[in-house]
C-alpha cells in the first residue's frame, strides 16, 4: 500500500516538476531546446524539445536500477512515479493534443477539450516570453469549464 501511495504522490508531485521545468527552463534556459516545439507545421517527425524526454527517463531508469539492485525499494516506485507520468504527458500532449499520432482523433469528452484548449493558449505565443498554462494534465478550472 505504501509503495502504491509512493507512486501516486511521484505521479502527482511530476505535474509540478513538469510546470516548473516548463516554464522556467523550456521556456528560460532552455529554450534552444523548446523553440522548435512553438513553430507552427513543424516538419520533422522528431523535435529538439524531444530531448526533454531524455531528460526525465534518466532518473526514472536509474530509480529503476538503484531501486532494485538487491530488492525492490522505495526508489523502484519513484521511478515507477516517473515513469507513469511520462507516459501520460506522451498520450495527452504528443498524442492528443499535437496529434503527432493519430490515435485519439474525436474525442469528445470535456476534460481532454479543456486540456486541449490551455495548450493551445500556451501555444498562441509563439516566443520564449510571456506564455501561459504550462501544465499538463492539471490546468486552470476555465478550460474545463468552458467545455462542459
């Protein structure tokens, strides 16, 4: 039970970690990397920002490792954490939202519509400066709200 609340809690907290590395290094720093992902017809089925994929795997992988050299402890289920984020920022954001693959076409329920409608504001600037809603699966109650 403890590792199951361990792997919720990681779930969780990586929304936070995810806006705060998106706004202040994707959109800082880093932008050299993020740049790409901003310009509108991007023609090239792999972004530099996709190096930020990189960037969260090699915790997860390592928790992995360190997590069960000899038995599996708490750091297996942080990365476990980490792991189930990454997979549900690549379904809502490369899949749905980008349609970088085209799975999830016509979907029509109102969470997904407000997810889709406060990356597409984020989007909307086109520059490293002055952009909003730089979360992913958790944005401001008016997006949801204006699709229900």
């Amino acid at each position: 039970m403890i590792y199951a609340l361990i792997t919720l809690g990681v779930f969780i907290t990586m929304e936070g970690v995810t806006w705060c590395t998106h706004k202040y290094v994707m959109h800082g720093f880093g932008w050299f990397l993020h740049e790409d992902h901003h310009e509108p017809g991007y023609p090239h089925v792999f972004e530099k920002n996709d190096a930020f994929f990189i960037v969260f795997a090699i915790p997860s992988m390592l928790l992995f490792l360190f997590g069960t050299y000899t038995e599996y402890t708490f750091m297996f289920f942080i990365g476990l954490g980490i792991l189930l984020y990454g997979l549900a920022y690549f379904l809502i954001h490369d899949v749905l939202i980008h349609q970088r693959f085209k799975w999830f076409k016509r979907t029509n329920n109102w969470y997904f519509k407000g997810l889709r409608k406060a990356h597409k504001v984020h989007h909307k600037n086109m520059g490293k400066e002055d952009s909003q809603c730089f979360g992913m699966l958790f944005v401001p109650l008016k997006y949801f709200k204006e699709q229900m």
